[in-house]
C-alpha cells in the first residue's frame, strides 16, 4: 500500500520508513515562523522553564503582522518584546515594518516555504504553506515554544481526504469560490483533524497563489492541513526565491484516503459564505438583496496581487457606492509596491477607495476597518464567525475579490459578471 504526501513528509522528519494515520511521532521541523500575538506567550514559557533557549535560530522567522502598525501602547510593547527576543537568541529572520506583511503571504513570498517542509505557526492558516507541499500546520503558544527549544515537535498522523475538482470554471468563479462550495458540502467539522489533499485539472490550471486560497481556508473545515502534490509551477515559484535544497513528496497512486470526493466545478456560480459560518455559503443567485456598509480587500487568503488584479479590473473607471467604505490592504510590503508599479493602487484609489499599509488589522476584528453594530461587510477574508470584524451585532460576508470588488461598487451584494469588462 502507498502513502500520501503528507504520510511521506512525516515519515521522513520522524526517521522512519512510513507512517499511518493515527500513530504518534515525534518530528523534526524545518521553519517555526512566529507573529506577533501568539508568540509573547511561548517566548513566557521558554523564560518560566529554566531560560530555555531556542535550539535552531536560523529556522526561525519572525513576522509582526496582526497589529501592524501598532495600534496601541499594548501592542507596541508585545512586538517591542518580540525584538528584544529576537535579539537575544540572534533570530536574524525578522521582517520588520517596511519589508513586512501578512505572514502567510510573507513566507512563501521571502522564499522560506518548500516542497516536503515541514512548518509551523501559532496561527490556524499557516494550512497555507501546503500549497507548494509542504506539511504546514498551526499550533497553540505551549507546542511554539516546545518546537522553538527543541527544533521538534509531536503530531499525530491525520488521515487525508481526496479532492478532486475537476470541469471549466465560469467567468468570474475563482478558488475562493470552489473552497467556499467545498466547505458549504462537507462542514466546518467535515476535515476534522485530517489532511485535505486537493488535485484535479482545476487544481493543476490554478496560479500558485491561487492554490494557496484552497489550502489556507482548509483549516476552516476543521483540516489539520491543506496539501498540494508540488508539479512544475510549484518549482519554477519555489526556485525564483530559493536557493536552499528541498526533496519533493508526491501521493502514491495506491495511496489510501480516509475518503475521496469528486467534484466538478463546471457549474458553480460566484459563493458566498453568509454569517456566521464559512460552510454558510450559497451561490450569489440566491441570496437577495443585501445591502453593504464596508467592502474589504485583503488577508492571507485573498491579498496577494493576482486578487488585487481580479479587483482592479472589476472596479476599473468606476465608483465605490455612495455610503460604502471600501478598505484594500496588500498583504505585504513588496505586494503593495508592485500594486502601485501597476497602477493598481491608483485604480482603487480613483474609485474611492482606500488603500492601507499591510496589516492583518480588520480580519481578526484588531484595527483598520472594525464594524460597527448593525453593519454589514463583504469581505476577502476567511472568517466570518460573530465579531469576527467587530461588533457581535455586525455581519461579515465571505466572497472572492472579484465579488467584494463589484459588490462595493454596487453598494450590495452582486455577481461579478454584472461589471466584467472582458
């Protein structure tokens, strides 16, 4: 019997020939990357357990990005703790504002994700990784600082679901669409502590960035991880930003899954996850009229610059709707550069929208861009849970760029075909 990709990463960081689902290992990882939320607490732990010192520095990669810039003295002084940290156990990996940005588009970005990695993260995204093969996966502030001294940590082999999305999408359906539909089928439980493996001909035809929008909302069914077999694309991105050698893992054709689900996209429509839930999703179609008060552009999920050209060419010589704020927020510092090198930035701005610095801020309900009660926001994001973006009172609506884009010139919720220019 074969093995799945993620078996085989596993396998080969706990030095052993296989693993199977349900075993224990214990395994070596290759890049800790650390924010600024979750890791005051770990860097707590390593000094209340003897001065633990962390075991790899060069494996280390720091990103402030949840509450950046600071919004109050309280963050400032956490990222402030963060730096003399860094200083002490000389992490040289640390991304400070100016060259920052959302960690999970930051990572990949910089070079410091490859094929058959493992990596981790005190965040629930970092599935995000698994895009170019890799085994990424979040963790709690007690397991950051377990890996951060030793350089190891324990998992318990996940099973791995198929997907196969195959068919032609339509115009104006993306891969935050076919997620969206995929966590509207199977739940935000349907993954529970299992591997989400995606393949198929929509898969294969799918950007690299693109690919990343699956495997980051995989954590919103519940997956442990969100895996990619690496192929071409995958290796023309990886070695455009690294020189480092990587060993490349692809599934076995006798691979054994705990289930395989088939899906053909050829007919999904533009989604939408309405509150609470990201499983809350319909087809565009059928949700009525819904009037909005904020549209945001942006998040690990949807912030790179293929989402900011998908938004651009939707709002391009047009009007953001009177009494509609519409908030874009590149994911990182070189993302935004290259925006405004294309003229993108001046689009949005044209259109009456504002452009922000890179931040994870209103995603997580931090800063820029906090609804009020009663307000409603269509959102690139990947969350959509009560005060996810602020007031327990206010609704946040899931959509692809291309749909918050054509939704904040509308002034409600629309398909964007309705403002295609193509």
């Amino acid at each position: 019997m074969g093995s799945t990709i993620t078996e085989k990463i596993l396998a080969a960081h706990s030095g052993r020939e296989t693993v199977r689902p349900g075993e224990l290992i214990n395994a070596e990882i290759d890049v800790i990357m650390c924010h600024d939320v979750t890791t005051t607490p770990a860097i707590d732990l390593l000094k209340a357990h003897g001065n633990l010192h962390v075991a790899y520095p060069e494996r280390v990669v720091i990103m402030p990005d949840h509450f950046v810039p600071n919004k109050d003295i309280k963050s400032a002084e956490m990222v402030a703790k963060i730096r003399r940290w860094a200083k002490e156990e000389k992490i040289e990996k640390f991304y400070e504002i100016g060259r920052h940005g959302v960690c999970h588009a930051l990572l990949p970005e910089q070079g410091h994700v490859r094929p058959g990695t493992t990596i981790i993260c005190g965040d629930s995204h970092t599935s995000t990784h698994g895009a170019l093969g890799a085994f990424a996966t979040g963790i709690g502030s007690t397991d950051l600082a377990a890996a951060l001294a030793t350089g190891e940590l324990w998992f318990k082999v996940p099973e791995t679901i198929l997907f196969k999305i195959n068919g032609t999408l339509q115009k104006g359906v993306f891969a935050k669409d076919v997620i969206l539909e995929i966590i509207r089928r199977i739940g935000v439980d349907g993954a529970l502590y299992k591997a989400m493996e995606f393949t198929g001909n929509v898969v294969e035809e799918f950007s690299v960035e693109s690919r990343m929008t699956l495997c980051n909302m995989a954590i919103e069914a519940g997956a442990k991880s969100g895996i990619i077999n690496p192929d071409d694309k995958t290796l023309d991105y990886v070695q455009s930003r690294s020189n480092e050698i990587f060993d490349v893992y692809t599934s076995d054709p006798d691979a054994e899954y705990s289930d395989v689900i088939d899906i053909d996209v050829s007919d999904l429509e533009p989604m939408v996850a309405l509150p609470h839930l990201p499983s809350n999703g319909k087809p565009v179609s059928q949700i009525g009229n819904i009037p909005i008060d904020q549209a945001w552009l942006g998040s690990c999920t949807n912030g790179r610059i293929e989402d900011l050209r998908k938004a651009a060419a939707e709002i391009k010589g047009k009007k953001v709707a009177q009494g509609v704020r519409m908030i874009v927020v590149p994911a990182t510092s070189d993302i935004w550069k290259q925006a405004n090198r294309e003229g993108l930035l001046d689009i949005f701005m044209e259109a009456g929208a504002t452009v922000s610095a890179p931040t994870c801020g209103a995603c997580l309900g931090g800063h820029m861009g906090i609804l009020a009660a009663g307000e409603r926001c269509i959102s690139s994001t990947n969350r959509n849970f009560v005060g996810r973006m602020g007031s327990p009172e206010s609704e946040v609506y899931l959509a692809s760029p291309a749909t918050v884009a054509a939704s904040a010139i509308a002034g409600k919720i629309v398909n964007p075909n309705a403002y295609r220019q193509d």
